[in-house]
C-alpha cells in the first residue's frame, strides 16, 4: 500500500476488516499483561460497503474495541489477536508512524462530541484541508474546491460560506456534520464512528445517520459503536452485541430485534423506552424475560405549576430584532403528573424549565407555584419556598461541589432547622429512596458512575421535599440500561409521593414513555399539546409529524415493543 | 446549557495561567525525574530550616569583618572564601536567604491579599464593579513590574520594606485576574444554580461554594509566586533600589561582587547558585504540587 491511496475500495480482494479473537487488557504497573482483560476474543469482519454495529452498555468494551482497529486503545493497554487485518494491511505491529498514515487517511473517526473533537480556533475549512495536505489526497490546487465538495457531500448548504466559520458558531447538527466530513476527507475505505448521534436531537441524529448511510452505498466500511439499538438497527450489517467484554450475541439487525437469544439483549432491548413501554418497568431484573408494570399513579386535581403566556426574547448583538427564545407559552402540571416539554435543541424548552425555577425572568408572563404568586416575587420573598421546587439537570457531576462528599451534597438540601441526628436519618432514607449504597455515602461524587450520580441528584432534590421537580434532559446522557433504572425510579417515586414532574427532553420515546401529557415546542412556541398518546399518534402539527418522522424506525423489528 | 459551557469564561483560569507564561516551566518540571525533584524539596527544605535557625549552619556573625582574611579564595576555614571586608561569605548567604526570602514571602502576600481582594469583589460584584476594577488592574499590568517597582521606590526611597511593597504591587494583576475568573466561573456553575433552588441566600452561596473553590488555586500559585519575587527583589537590589550595605541580602552581594569578579569568581558564583537554586526549587516542586492537586480534583 504505497502511493496515492485515494480509494474508497480497499486494495485486495479481502474484506476491509478482518478481526479474529481480539483481547484487550490493561497493563499496570507490577501486573504481567492480561491480568486485567478487558476485551475477551471478539472476531468480526467487515466486508467493503458493510456496516457492523457493536451495541452493548457503557464499559462493555465497545468502544475500545473499536479505538484498537485505529490504533487508539490507549496507553496501558496490551492489543492482542490472532488476526487483526485493517484495509488488507496486518496491523497488530503497526508503528506509530504506521498508525498516523493510516487514521485520517484511510481510515476516518467520527466521535460523540463534534465540539471537542473539532479545534475551536480552526475554521472548519482549515480542519478539513489540514486531511487533505497531510495525506495527499488531492493537489494543492485542488484543496479549496475539494473542502466545499466534501461538506456539500455531508449535506451542509452553503459550503463555501459554512468553511469560513468555527466550530462555535455552528450548530450541533452542523458541527457534527462537519465532523464527519474531517474524517471522510481523505476518502477513508473505513469509518470507525463511535456513539456518533449520541445526546443530538432526533433532527440532527436523522442527518447524521443519512450521511453515514451515504457513505456506506459509496463502499466505505463502516464501525458503529452505539448502546441505542434504534439506530444500530437502521444501518447496520450485523450486530454484536457486547456484555463485559465478550460477544453475547451477534446477527443481523432483525435476528438480534426480532428473537433476542440472549437474555442480556432481551433486557437491553426491553430498557428502550417507546409508546408501548408505557405504565410498564424498563429495567428488567435478571431471570424475567418481559416488562412489569409500574404502580399506579393518580393524577390529581389540585395544580402546582401554572404557567401563563411567558415570553422571554435575548438581544443578538448586531441584530435589529430580538431573538424570542419563548414565545406565550403556557401550560399547568397537576400533582402526581407527568408533563413532557420536547423540541430539537434550541427550542426554547430549557429557557421554560430556567424561567419556571425562578432562575431566568420571563419578560413577561406569570408562573404560579401550588397556586400561590412565584415569578412576580422578589427573590427575597421567594427564598423561603424556593425549596418545593427542584431541579435534576443532564450533567450531575458539575451540580456538585467538587470538594462534597455524597452525603454532603445531600445534607445540603435539607432544611437547617433539622439536628445532627436527624440529618444523618434523613440522608440514609434518602439514600435508600433512590438504592444507593449507603457504604458510598462519604464518596466523592467524583469516583460515583453515571447512573449513581443520577440517583445522588435526585437523592437531593427530595431531600428538599419538593412538590414539583423540573428534569431538564435528566437522562440524555446515559446509556440506555441507565436510562431506563433511572426513569423506573423517578415513576416509583412520583407514585409514592405525588410529585409533579416537567420533564423536559429531546428524546420522544422518553417522553412518550413517562409523560401524560406532552407540550411539542418549536423556535419558542408551543406547537401542539395534549395527551401524550394523543399528541403521538395523531400529530396534527407539521412540526410534530416532522419529529416523529425522524425517529430511528429500527425497534419496529422487535416484536416486545 | 452547552452553549454556556463553551463560553471563554468557563476556561479554566488555571489551565489559562499556565498557557500563557508558565507552560514551558511546568513542562520542563513535569519531566525532571523524581530524585531531581525530591533534591530540589530538600534544599528548600534546607533554605526553610536556614532562615529560620542560620547559628544551626553557621556560627559567626554575617557582619563581622576581618581585614586580614579579605578576599581569600574558598578554604576548609572559609568554605566559600570571604569578601573584600573579610567577611565569611557562606554566614553572609546564610543570613542573607532571610532578606531575600522574606522580601519574597512579604511580597507574594500583598500580591495574593490585594489580588484576592480585587479578584474577588470585580467577580462578585456588577458589571460596572468589574469594569472599574479590570481597568485598573489593565493599568497597573501595562508597567513592567521593574518599572513599576521603580516607580514607587521613586516616590519613596530605598530599602527593604519599599522593595516588598513595590514587588508585591507589580504582581497584584497575575492574582486578581485568576481569581475574578475563578469567582465568574464557580458563580455560574451548576452546583451554585442548584444552591439558589435550596433557597440560600447571596452570602451563603458566597461563603459555602464561592470562596472554597476559588481559594484552593491560591497556595499553589502563592507557592511559585514567591520564586518570581525573590527574583525581582534581588535584581531591583542589585540595582541598589532595595536594602544597602552592608545587609547580606543576595541581591546586594551580587551587585558588591561587580568590580570584583576579575580575582574574587566566588563573590558572584555562591550567591548567584545559591539565588538561582532557591527560586528553581520553588518553581520546580510548586509546579509539580499544582500538577498533583489537578489530577487529585
């Protein structure tokens, strides 16, 4: 494989990946290499214009799996196989010159976050062309042409125009976009794309999924790395379906959906929340091979939240008009309900949450907090009840002191009033209320997994015994056998005490699993709202129907859901 | 929300500081192997113990001449030879870490109160606060901090507690942009919005969040601070704008040691190792306590 490699065909008539028993293990210091296996003989190939799909949950080893066919297991890590051909070369003794020449040539990488992955400094012209240079590809002369070519090929409008930008001043759809486009510039014979639509609007994953679609007819092979079997299920080839390391399960896309053999995939699939997993548990426990039903919950009369025509505009500097983030929305959430707030990102959805919390004044529009006056109160007045409504957001490392213990964080919510005793009773109830170790209590949050974060965060927002709690994008970002103990919890507490949740998100098959009602938000207006069944099945707004139009089609292969 | 986390402002103002003048330093001292470091600790270990107890190293006075010994090469009697006063040079850098350490220390911590003070109040207060306050710092950082030390030895006169006055001044600006960025980031942080739905009042947010986590930067920077002042104090010293003779402050020495150099080499090496030893230990372990107290958080 010397010279020019502009060729989307890998040379040879091989496939374009060739794996067989790869093992991963973590060299430590002291340790002899395997001590630490991580990755336990996986064996895959994909042929030329293929798509293999790894799915499984977040330290399942997918994605080092994926990094090794690039070179990128990381430090500390022993790669070992019996056969690990990537585009016809062996590459268990690749140098690391060797690997260089291979990524971003003839091999691309397509990762989650387009906004880290991309230089903030770089335009994106500059981004692309930097692939371009490094590997030849095509002349000098040629480069310009060539950038504009290839984000017209990812689908940008204004190419030309969209080059000269950077990352910052794009959007998350385009960003990604631009991404993809970094690593097919070189025209690569495989594409290593791991979680790519994870935490993107149904809009933007569409797009995303499109282009990689594209790509594929064009003959590129292509690794996906996904725990969302929505959007395996519509590009892959095979899917292999990975737990702690080994293969579990592997077929095409409709074996896998259509008769799971695995209980594991039965559970992963179960955990995916849809229209029909409503009123049922998506976690599954180990030895039960269907859905159970959550307990009933009433819905009451009384209503907590009321909000009534809030508008909230922010000045674009250099902009005659002002942008209007929200846009005479109202709406009322009733004890005990559910209300979904859905729309792409940069609906306004989140400003509605901020102005409801009382943390962002609406330039006009009134909220009501368990029919009392709230948004027109000084803060000083509102201090005293600001604890009955509560906030569980995306991100709960950062809405914890860095320097708190678990049990700390809790403490922090509790009423002062309560003595040294009581605190430490009410933390290990709440502890136990949300089924965290109390053994974690004294741990940073810091060295907590992602699901246990989650349950800590909610662990505080009773601690304050709220009446309502806003969950801005509370589960976007888990995996989905997470996501799914997550919402469990959040139903199983909302039907002990009748709490109103605002459960806001961009992810429908949440909202259709957990809302009552929904409320379908657009550049700042409410487009429809209703019944979330209703809303679902019969969208009248074009909007709505655009949305639901989007959504990965894959899981109507399963026959549970 | 993520549109807020890429705003500059959430940068770490850490991570800013160290772009800007410190990277090439922490990278040497990342890569010194750890016996160098561990040395490195001792000596100021050494330095510590020798401002604090000198008659532990030394038994004489640093101000004793003997006309007789003058200017004698370093022997087993005079271990670093003597000066032009017959002065044992070793008693006189000795005693003379005090002056130079502690014009240091004093320094770093008018730099650190003042700047922390700044810091604090521009991040905490409105945005007309801030203005003044960044202007103001913006004026005092456009002196070079030897002009500016110069400038208030000018107002006022020579000596040692101008000298710390005027380094410390010069170094306010480094402090107080840290800490207002700090302040503005934790501010807007999460963790804080979260304390604002418990119902915490303003002083509390300030007092439980706020100032911890902007605080825990100052050691460490205080640490590496006090290097780059001992350095400035000695060269405004040499300069004859700090303490006069015969003080054994480093700095003075070195400048005495000036005519000399021709047949008394020793006058200018020892002070100026010894000078140079003390600040690279300080950059070199502070940067590398910086580096352990990242990982750690």
């Amino acid at each position: 494989m010397t010279g020019t490699v502009a060729s989307a065909v890998p040379a040879g008539d091989g496939p374009a990946v060739e794996v067989r028993d790869l093992r991963i293990g973590a060299t430590r210091r002291g340790r002899a290499a395997g001590d630490d296996e991580i990755v336990h003989g996986v064996s895959f190939t994909i042929e030329a214009g293929r798509c293999v799909a790894l799915v499984g949950e977040s330290g399942a080893g997918k994605s080092i799996t994926a990094r090794a066919l690039l070179g990128l297991s990381g430090d500390g890590t022993a790669v070992t196989a019996q056969t690990l051909r990537v585009l016809g070369d062996d590459v268990l003794g690749y140098s690391a010159a060797q690997w260089r020449r291979l990524r971003g040539g003839r091999a691309g990488l397509i990762l989650q976050d387009a906004l880290t992955s991309l230089d903030p400094l770089q335009t994106v012209h500059s981004a692309i062309s930097e692939v371009l240079r490094q590997h030849g590809t095509v002349p000098r002369s040629r480069v310009d042409a060539r950038v504009v070519e290839l984000l017209e090929l990812v689908g940008i409008a204004d190419a030309a125009e969209r080059s000269r930008q950077r990352p910052g001043q794009l959007s998350g759809g385009l960003r990604q976009r631009a991404l993809i486009a970094t690593a097919i510039a070189a025209d690569p014979g495989l594409i290593v794309a791991d979680e790519p639509t994870t935490a993107l609007d149904v809009t933007v994953q569409r797009q995303v999924l499109d282009v990689l679609a594209e790509r594929k007819a064009a003959g590129t092979a292509l690794l996906l790395v996904s725990h969302d079997l929505a959007v395996v299920a519509e590009i892959a080839d095979e899917v292999l379906v990975l737990k702690d390391g080994h293969v579990v399960e592997r077929g095409t896309p409709r074996q896998v959906l259509a008769s799971p053999q695995h209980e594991y995939t039965r559970r992963l699939i179960a955990a995916i929340p849809t229209a029909a997993s409503r009123g049922t548990r998506l976690a599954v426990t180990e030895g039960v091979a269907e859905r159970t039903a959550l307990p009933p919950r009433a819905v009451g009369e009384a209503i907590v939240i009321e909000a009534a025509g809030l508008v909230k505009s922010y000045a674009l500097p250099g902009a005659a008009q002002s942008f209007r983030a929200v846009d005479e929305v109202s709406f009322a959430v009733h004890r005990g309900e559910t209300v979904g707030l859905v729309g792409e990102s940069g609906s306004g959805k989140s400003t509605v949450g901020q102005i409801v919390l009382g943390l962002t004044a609406a330039d006009s529009g009134t909220v009501t907090l368990d029919g009392a006056d709230w948004s027109v109160l000084p803060e000083r007045r509102r201090r005293a009840r600001r604890r009955s409504l509560q906030l569980v957001s995306q991100d709960p490392l950062s809405s914890f002191d860095p320097r708190y213990s678990a049990a700390r964080v809790v403490a922090e919510a509790l009423p002062a009033s309560l003595t040294a005793a009581q605190r430490r009773a009410r933390i290990a109830e709440l502890f136990d209320r949300v089924s965290l170790a109390s053994t974690l209590a004294q741990r940073s949050p810091s060295r907590l997994s992602g699901g246990q974060r989650q349950r800590l965060a909610i662990a505080r927002a009773l601690a304050a015994d709220p009446v309502a709690i806003v969950c801005d994008e509370a589960v976007s970002a888990l995996d989905v056998s997470i996501q799914a103990q997550i919402l469990d919890l959040l139903a199983d507490i909302q039907a002990e005490s009748h709490l109103a949740l605002l459960f806001i998100s961009h992810d429908l098959g949440v909202i259709h699993h957990i809302a009552d009602r929904v409320l379908v938000m657009e550049r700042g207006r409410v487009v429809e709202s209703g019944d979330a069944g209703e809303v679902f099945e019969n969208p009248r707004a074009p909007y709505t129907r655009r949305l639901l139009a989007d959504v990965p089609r894959g899981l109507e292969l399963a026959p549970t859901v | 929300m993520t549109a807020l986390r890429t705003r500059p402002d959430r940068v770490a103002p850490l991570d800013r500081w160290r772009q800007s003048s410190r990277a090439a330093v922490d990278r040497v001292a990342a890569r010194l192997p750890a016996v160098v470091v561990a040395l490195l600790a001792l000596w100021l270990l050494a330095v510590v113990v020798a401002v604090a107890f000198p008659q532990l190293f030394v038994p004489g006075s640093p101000f004793e001449a003997s006309p007789a010994d003058a200017l004698q090469a370093p022997s087993a009697q005079h271990l670093l030879g003597t000066d032009q006063l017959g002065r044992d040079q070793l008693t006189r850098i000795v005693y003379g870490l005090r002056y130079s350490l502690g014009i240091g220390v004093g320094a770093m911590a008018i730099s650190v109160v003042f700047g922390v003070l700044f810091g604090l109040v521009a991040g905490l207060g409105g945005w007309f606060v801030d203005e003044v306050l960044a202007r103001f710092i913006d004026i005092i950082s456009a002196f070079p901090a030897v002009l500016l030390a110069l400038l208030v030895i000018a107002f006022t006169e020579p000596g040692i507690v101008n000298l710390t006055i005027a380094v410390g001044i010069s170094a306010i600006p480094k402090f107080a942009r840290v800490i207002r960025a700090e302040t503005v980031r934790v501010r807007s942080s999460d963790y804080v919005t979260h304390a604002v739905t418990f119902g915490a009042r303003r002083s509390t947010l300030v007092l439980r969040h706020v100032l911890p986590n902007t605080l825990t930067l100052i050691p460490v920077l205080a640490m590496i601070d006090v290097g780059t002042a001992i350095i400035a104090g000695s060269g405004l010293s040499y300069l004859q704008l700090g303490p006069q003779p015969p003080t054994p402050e480093l700095g003075v020495m070195l400048s005495e040691s000036r005519n000399l150099f021709a047949f008394a080499w020793w006058l200018a090496v020892y002070p100026g190792v010894v000078l140079s030893l003390t600040v690279i230990s300080l950059t070199v372990v502070g940067s590398r306590l910086q580096r352990r107290l990242k990982a750690a958080s």
